[in-house]
C-alpha cells in the first residue's frame, strides 16, 4: 500500500501461520522513481526482527500472531517517505 500518513499498514497472510519457522517475512519499499529498498526482515516464530539500517529510526513494525498479520508504520512520516511498500 501507499504510505505517507502515519497509519499502519496491515498485511494479513494467508495459507500458512507466520509463525511456521520456515519462513520470514519481508517489508519492501519502492519510492516513485526509485529502486525496490530491504526495509523490515521478521521472523515472528522467533520473535525477532531486522530493521535495515537506514530505516532503524523511521519504522516500526509488529505482528499480530492472533490475526496472522504483520504492520509497518512510519514514524513521523514526511513527503519524502512516501512509498509503495510491500509485504511477502
């Protein structure tokens, strides 16, 4: 979803529990005219996470293990951050 408000972005997965250790999951984003950017790595069978550097200070994320779903917010969040973000 686009992303320039402070609102978090849900993203519900389907099809396997996003605490099945086989997998992790990814927060992309792509701001217009730009490459894809590594923001969010989430491994909520562990409850860890590896936010890249550059978005240490400007994102949260979380996972809501009841609802199967993963939620990145921006902090404080600028026309600069405005971005197509993705979730995998």
């Amino acid at each position: 979803g686009k992303s320039s408000d402070s609102s978090p972005l849900p993203c519900h997965i389907s099809g396997v529990p996003i605490t099945d250790s086989s997998y992790a999951w990814v927060w992309i984003g792509q701001t217009p005219g730009r490459e894809l950017q590594h923001i969010v790595l989430q491994y909520p069978f562990a409850g860890l996470q590896r936010i890249a550097s550059s978005f240490q200070t400007r994102v949260t994320s979380s996972a809501d293990l009841s609802r199967n779903q993963l939620s990145l917010e921006v902090l404080s969040p600028s026309a600069a951050d405005t971005a197509t973000n993705f979730c995998s």
